[in-house]
C-alpha cells in the first residue's frame, strides 16, 4: 500500500491425526501478521482505493462501519500514513461508552459521523444527502472492484498446489478477489458469517462472465446464529484452538471460518491427497466487546 510498509505473512501448517488419517494437508495463511493494525485482507481491499484517491488528488475517504469494525481502523489509519483525512460513517448512535476500537480510529484523525441503524441500513441516504460529492467513498468492507482487484493479490502466497482455498465472507469482497486469481482447478469456498443471507449476488457482481464459471462454493451454515453472535460452543473452540496451534481468532469471522474448515474435513468434503489454504484475514476487533479475560489471548 502507498507509503505503508507491510511485514511477512507465513503459512502455519496444521496437524492432528484426523487430517493425517484422511491425507488431507491443511495449512492457514497468516495476512494477521501483514501489519498491525491495517491488519489482513484489509491490507489488500484498501490497497487500490488509497492509490486511486491519491491519483485523482482527492483528500477525504469517506467510508462505512460498526463500533468494532476492523476496516474502520484500518482505514483511518491507511488514510493517516497516506496524509489522507478520514470520515467514518458509524452504525448506531454516539454513547458514552464509546468503544476502543472507534477511539483508537479517532485517534488516526477519523472524523465519526454516528446515524440510526434503520438510516445506515440504507446507505443510499447517506451517500446522495451526507457525503460530500469531493469525498472519495469506500464501502462497507472495501466492497467493490478494487478492493476484489486487491484482494486477488492474495493469491502471491497460494501456489498452484493448493486445490481449496477457503475464506470467511462478510461483504463477498475477499473471495471475489479470490476467485478471480484461482486456477481452474481450483475450488474456493465462501463461509457466511451473516445468518440468511446469500452473497451470490454481490460476488457475481464483482466476476466477469468467465470468472463466475470457475469453481466455488458458499456455506451457509456455520455463523452461530448471526453476525458477531458467539455462544460458548464457539468461544470454547476460539480457545481450543489457541491452545492447539497458538492461533488467535475473533468471534466476527475467523473463529467461524475455522470451525467450517474443520467441521468440513471431518466431514470428509475434502477428498483425499486434498491440500486445504484456509485464509486468516486477520482483524481482531470484535473481540473487544467481549467482557475481559474471555479469550487467553
């Protein structure tokens, strides 16, 4: 990204009988580890964005979140190393307790702008009555073509080997990137963190014609009753898996993303001589509403 420097991710294999039984060799890539705050797929989805807004020599991004949003922070903090202001539209109103995570995006220099739930759920509102027309506007998530284009660049730490890359999916952003960058004999595998909702349409919107005849597959099945809901079966497993592996999730998209990958090879989805990339995406802000000493990490 544009005057950030970014640190190495690495690939963490995983191994327990059950895998090595079935001959299926599982890794995870780490983009947790790329930078500290603009952490994971947001590195990617921003990317072209911030370059994009610098090219057409527009000062103020203007984006989309929640009070624990991974790319509110990690926005305002891109915009703040690019000499960039920031604005963040926040669902929900401005209280007290105002969270740590949109403190910390004030600290970046964001400017919070806080609106109903009912007006954020129609950002059209926002767009044609609250943001000025010089801004340059991200959406929710880095949805939208360059944040795809970014998001295909993932794929420089995925060799041709791989036959499953798996992902979770929030906007449909990250596996649209992916998609894109697959190899035709490659699957990728979408797991919704959002209860009811098919992201088929966003996805397409973001392929061209050829891209959506690749091969991948939505899971609808493992987000726990909803969007950053978490009981104790998951909250168990987040803590299981640290102490197995030493691998830290959050309770929006990764601990379900890796609950799914599991879940799915026991369930023997993946075929033998199988090798699975399952892709941390990084960001561990919903974690903090948790109350504390939930989590060992």
């Amino acid at each position: 990204m544009t005057k950030i420097q970014y640190n190495n991710v690495f690939i963490q294999n995983i191994l327990n009988k059950s895998l090595i039984d079935k001959n299926i060799q599982f890794a995870i890539l780490r983009l947790d580890k790329i930078h500290p705050i603009i952490s994971g797929n947001k590195w990617f989805k921003l990317k072209y964005y911030i370059a994009d807004a610098i090219e057409k020599k527009i000062d103020t991004i203007a984006t989309f979140g929640g009070a624990y949003s991974n790319h509110i922070i990690a926005t305002a903090y891109a915009c703040k190393l690019n000499g960039l202001k920031s604005i963040g539209f926040i669902r929900g109103e401005r209280n007290e307790n105002i969270s740590a995570t949109l403190l910390q995006a004030e600290a970046y220099g964001m400017q919070l702008e806080f609106v109903s739930r009912q007006t954020f759920n129609h950002t059209s509102i926002i767009k044609e009555k609250m943001i000025d027309k010089n801004y340059y506007r991200i959406d929710e998530g880095g949805y939208g073509m360059n944040g795809a284009k970014g998001a295909a660049e993932i794929f420089e730490w995925i060799d041709e080997t791989y036959t499953h890359i798996i992902c979770a999916c929030g906007t449909g952003t990250m596996i649209g990137g992916l998609i894109k960058a697959a190899k035709p004999h490659q699957t990728i595998i979408g797991i919704s963190v959002l209860k009811g909702y098919d992201h088929l349409f966003e996805i397409k919107e973001l392929l061209s014609k050829d891209e959506q005849q690749k091969k991948f597959l939505l899971f609808n099945e493992y987000h726990f009753g909803g969007y950053a809901k978490h009981p104790k079966q998951l909250i168990d497993f987040m803590i299981a898996i640290w102490n197995d592996h030493q691998l830290p999730t959050d309770i929006v998209y990764t601990s379900k993303l890796m609950y799914a990958a599991f879940d799915l090879a026991e369930k023997d989805f993946f075929p033998a001589n199988s090798k699975v990339m399952v892709i941390h995406s990084g960001g561990l802000q919903g974690n903090n509403s948790l109350p504390a000493n939930t989590l060992p990490f």
